[in-house]
C-alpha cells in the first residue's frame, strides 16, 4: 500500500513538473512579445495580443499589473475579470519572479495549472539591471488530461498492487508453513515423548535454529531411554536378589505401607 502511494504520489508530481515546464516556456515566449504594449500601457493592445498568442499557444494568457488589476486574458474580457492580486501563484511570482498553482477555476469550472512570470524591461543600455516589474503574464491550462492519464496509471498501479499483495500473501504462507510445520512435528514428538515411546525421532529441519532444536529433543529422548533401560536393569537385578535370598524381606515407605516384598516373606507370613 506504501509503495502504491508512493508511486502515485511520485508521477501525479513528474506529470505536473512536465506541464509546469512547458507552459512556462510558452507563457514566457508570448510574455516577450507582449512586453511592449505593456511597457507602452497600450492595454487594448495586450488584450488583443493575449486573445491571438493564447489561441497561437494553446494556451490561457492573463497580463496582471503588480497591483493585480488585469489588462489582457485570452479566454474573458478583463473588465469583468476581478483583481488578481490574492492568487498565489502571482503573489509567488512578485516575490521571486515566478509563481505556480494547481487549483479549481470557477470560471471555466475545472482544474486548471497556472504558471505566473514577472515581466521586466530588459533593455542591455539602462544601467539599472534590476528594474521594477511591469506585469506579470500568467499562463494557464487544463489538467483534465494529465488527471485522466494519472488516473490510467492509478488504475494500473491499484492492479500491480493487488497482485503484489496476493504474492506476498502466498510467499509468507509458505514461509510460515515452513517454520510452523517442523514446530508442529516437534510438538507430536514431545507427546510420543511423554506417552513413553522414546523410540520416536523428530525430523531435522533446514532451519539451522529449528534444527538445534529438534536435535536437543533427539538427544533428550536418547538420554531418556538410556536412563530409564538403567533404572529397568537395576530393578530386574534387585528383584532376582531378592527373590533368591532365603530370609524374608520386606520394605515399607515412611507410611509403613509395603513397598516391596520377596517370596520368602510372602510364605513367612
């Protein structure tokens, strides 16, 4: 899921850095040859320039003095249009010479990107490099496609991500059937253990902890029957001694119940 966001996340970004960098150039293209008018204040001239170049560009063109009054947009006449100086991407742009926004335009009723580019004189005999800003020319455009592209990939991305998951889910079944099964093993072993049938062994596992483990069992079941074979041997060994002596011998616990008696005593008493 983490790695399905994150490269959703990362091309929805890649595509709008693509959009971003070329309406920039178109915007800044069609706001040099705007710039005249602009410095003239011919602003009829910048409306009917902006209509021609924005239809040229393919592009929306608006020109916003830095007081954010606007005097040419390609799309509206900029007597109806309100003044702009509360868009982000202008006040970006006043601040460092260029601004851009992804955001919904209530005017064309969709999600638009605008790229906002301060325009200055650029006159190599004027000392003063840094001259104040004449306009700013904003371009925009219509995410519409890059949604509908983005969305394809989504879709895609949500598929890959689901066939991942079932992959996981089908490797971590194995691997857990792996581990769990030599446990299951060692767990039935321990109760054949229990229930006396040391003759039993626990298969060894590739697992090099489970297979220490499986073989400190072995080897307690070893030591068991071998310890239990000695205790068996030393009990016949005391029983034929017994039964051969001709004295009567009885042993009681602390209790003064008999615990073992040989046949001598049986007939004694």
């Amino acid at each position: 899921v983490l790695l399905s966001w994150y490269a959703s996340h990362s091309f929805r970004w890649f595509y709008y850095d693509e959009v971003a960098r070329d309406l920039k150039s178109r915007t800044q293209l069609a706001g040099q040859q705007i710039l005249p008018a602009v410095s003239q204040k011919s602003y009829d001239e910048v409306n009917h320039l902006c209509k021609l170049l924005g239809q040229t560009a393919g592009i929306r063109l608006t020109i916003i003095l830095p007081d954010g009054l606007v005097v040419g947009d390609s799309d509206q006449e900029p007597q109806r249009m309100e003044n702009h100086s509360d868009r982000s991407e202008f006040i970006e742009a006043m601040k460092s010479e260029t601004g851009r926004s992804v955001r919904f335009s209530a005017t064309l009723g969709k999600n638009m990107m605008y790229v906002a580019i301060v325009l200055k004189e650029n006159d190599a005999t004027k000392a003063d490099s840094t001259s104040s800003p004449q306009a700013v020319v904003r371009g925009s455009l219509a995410v519409t496609a890059v949604d509908m592209a983005l969305a394809d990939i989504y879709e895609k991305i949500i598929w890959a991500g689901l066939v991942i998951i079932v992959l996981a889910a089908g490797v971590t079944l194995w691997v857990s059937r792996k581990i769990t099964r030599p446990i299951e093993q060692m767990k039935y072993a321990a109760k054949r253990f229990a229930a006396g049938q040391l003759d039993h062994r626990v298969p060894v596992p590739d697992s090099e902890e489970l297979a220490e483990l499986a073989g400190a069992l072995n080897e307690t079941a070893d030591r068991l029957k071998k310890t239990i074979e000695t205790i068996t041997n030393q009990k016949n060994q005391l029983e034929a001694i017994l039964s051969s002596m001709t004295e009567g011998v009885i042993a009681v616990d602390s209790d003064g119940k008999i615990m073992s008696i040989n046949k001598k005593a049986v007939q004694l008493l």
